[in-house]
C-alpha cells in the first residue's frame, strides 16, 4: 500500500520507531520513578482538573481533523475512531505513518471517499505549517523570558531551529500551485481550523502544567511551550510528548518540579495511547467472534 506517492513505513522504520520510543519510555520512567513509587505518588497532581484538561489536550488533534474532514468528506461519526488512530500511530509507531492508515482506510470506502489522496496530502501539510506559524509566534512571546534563562549554546540551538522551521515552510508556499490538490478557498479554511486547534492546545497544555505546578510562573510556562512546539517540528519521530519530557529532564534537572509535571503529562498521554489500543483491540477482536 502507498501513499504520497512512497511506499508505507518498512518493517525496519516501524521496528526503528517503536525501539526508538520504548528508549523514551525508559527515559520517562526514570524521571518518573528515580526516587521509588513514593516519590512518584507525591509528584502525581490531585486536582482532577489536570486529568480533565490532559484529555482535552488529548482529542484537540482527532476532533481538528474531524472537523476538517467531516466538510471534505462528510466523514460519519464512525470515522472519529479512525482518527484516532491514526494519532495513535503517529505517536506511537512513526511520525506520519498515521497518515498512511487513515489514507488506507479512506481508499478502503471508495464510495465515501473517491479521491482520498490529495485531501489527507494537503490536510497533512497544512497542519505542518500551522504547527511552523505557532511555533514562531510562542518563540517571539518567550524570546523576552528566555532572554536571560536560556545559555548562549542553547540560544544559537534555538535560532537554528527557527530558521530550519521557517525554511521547511518555504517550498510549500513558493510552489502551492504544484503541492497541492485542493482549490484555495478550502486550503485557507483547513489551515485556520488548525491554527485553532494549536491555539486551543497551547492554551490547555498551559493550564495542564499550571494546575499540575501552580508555582509556575508566565515566563517558564512561555519556554516551556516554545520548546515543545520546537520539538514537535522533528519529522519522523514518535511520541513527541515523550522526547520533550526527556529534554525537559536533561535541561532542567530530575529533581525539578517543572520536569516532573512535564514527565507526567507525558506519561499521562501514553496510557490513553495504550488504553484506546486495548479498546480498539478488544473490538477488533470481538468482531472475529
């Protein structure tokens, strides 16, 4: 099966992808667990509103392209699952190889959805570009905070990485015309859909890791954010949340609480990752029966 014109991930990427993430998990697990289960229990927030806000934080990326896709497609309310999983794989297995199941299952209802290809091609770039603009704007709103808080190597990382995050988004604005399939009117929609739902996101995961460390102030919430969106501009690699909770860790300090709710965050949306996997398993296998 193809899609974008390439063949699906090789056994050898989704082999690579799943080691690279079970490396995060134990990264994780160590911040998590370094003082014992005691330890971990005393950082785990009380306020129910963390876990409410987390899985809010959680659908923001499946109800955003159900919104897209139910106007594309008029996707049914069955097709939410499907974008569920196609988060589930992205962040689990390999970056984009959810864009090509959701391609797969789109292909597979051909009467629903004759041409799939160039509406998951283009709502995919889109994305990526919106993530690109957001990036920017949270890395100019924290560049006065981490003026003095960041070290100079650390700063000369950051404005590579910014100049590779607009670089990236070049070649999809100078040659529109070329890259994409879908008439203009309904690219400018799909991209403010995502710009609302990264704004969405930024705003919950702010109300995450304040409620999960209330001491945090404005100005490390801003950093915080900056380097998450940053993170999350690596293509091709799984669980993004994970490798930032890692970063997090190592910049920071494990004893920190500010990792701590970082590590924990991200650890939270892996158990709706495995519990939605169990679910979708169950179902599958119910099915059969």
């Amino acid at each position: 099966m193809s899609t974008y014109g390439a063949a699906a991930p090789s056994r050898w990427s989704t082999v690579g992808g799943t080691l690279l993430t079970l490396a995060m998990v134990l990264g994780l697990a160590r911040a998590l667990f370094g003082e014992g289960l005691a330890g971990f229990s005393q950082a785990l927030p009380r306020d129910p509103w963390f876990y409410i806000a987390s899985v809010a934080l959680y659908l923001t990326v499946p109800v955003g392209d159900f919104v897209i896709f139910r106007r594309l497609w008029r996707l049914p309310a069955a097709g939410f699952a499907a974008l569920l999983k196609k988060g589930i794989a992205n962040e689990v297995v390999l970056g984009y190889a959810g864009e090509v199941y959701f391609y797969s299952w789109a292909k597979a209802r051909a009467q629903m959805v004759p041409a799939p290809f160039g509406a998951v091609k283009d709502v995919s770039i889109l994305s990526a570009l919106a993530g690109n603009v957001v990036t920017l704007l949270l890395v100019a709103l924290a560049l006065p905070f981490a003026y003095r808080a960041v070290p100079p190597d650390l700063g000369l990382s950051l404005v590579w990485s910014v100049g590779v995050v607009i670089a990236t988004s070049l070649p999809f604005l100078i040659f529109a015309r070329r890259v994409f399939s879908l008439p203009k009117g309904a690219r400018w929609w799909i991209f403010a859909v995502h710009m609302a739902r990264l704004g969405a996101a930024a705003f919950l995961v702010a109300i995450v890791w304040r409620l999960g460390l209330p001491e945090l102030g404005l100005g490390s919430l801003m950093i915080l954010s900056a380097g998450r969106m940053l993170v999350g501009r690596l293509p091709l690699v799984p669980n993004k949340d994970l490798l930032f909770a890692n970063f997090t860790v190592l910049l920071v300090g494990q004893d920190a609480g500010v990792s701590a709710v970082v590590a924990i965050t991200a650890a939270f949306t892996l158990v709706l990752h495995l519990a939605l996997t169990l679910v979708f398993g169950l179902q599958a296998l119910m099915r059969k029966f």
